[in-house]
C-alpha cells in the first residue's frame, strides 16, 4: 500500500512506532473493512456485467485521507518507491 497509495503522506511515524511495538492500542478496522467490501462488491458486479475496472491483480487501495480510490502506480514508479518505502518502515519501526 505505501508504494501504490498517497495516504502515506499521513502517517505519524512515532504514533504508528508505538502501535507496532504495542505499546498503544490499534484503531478499529471496521470502516477500512466495510470499504474494501464495498470495492469488492463493485468489482465482482463489473466482472459480472463483463465491464472493464481497470485494476489488475495489485488491485485499488482507499486513501481515507482524501477520501479517494487510488490505482496501483506504474511498474517503474513502482520499482523506485520499494527502497524509499523500505527504509521509511524500518525508520517507523525503530526503538524510540
């Protein structure tokens, strides 16, 4: 997802250091979950009715940020964001 959406442009490193190390309590996933079924949903009815939806196995990913429905970036965008975003966990992931 931190490759392919925006939403990572929101993240609170030290907040989200703290929910990975457990040391603060996740939020609810519900809304996030109703959504992806909402986008399921509206993929399998495309797929159905034989209409394109233009995603592909990488699929779509919500930003709540915005609100927005983004696609999947290029291949090659792709390839040069995974070292960026790498680094940027191992940075969130880091012992304070």
């Amino acid at each position: 997802m931190l490759v392919h959406s925006t939403s990572r442009h929101h993240i609170d490193l030290d907040l989200a250091g703290e929910v990975a190390a457990g040391k603060r309590s996740r939020m609810s996933f519900a809304p996030m979950v109703v959504t992806t079924g909402m986008l399921m949903a509206f993929e399998t009815i495309a797929l159905i009715l034989g209409k394109p939806t233009g995603t592909d196995c990488r699929g779509w990913f919500f930003n709540p940020h915005r609100p927005a429905v983004e696609r999947p970036r290029w291949r090659l965008v792709e390839i040069v964001m995974k070292p960026i975003v790498r680094r940027f966990l191992e940075r969130m992931m880091r012992p304070s």
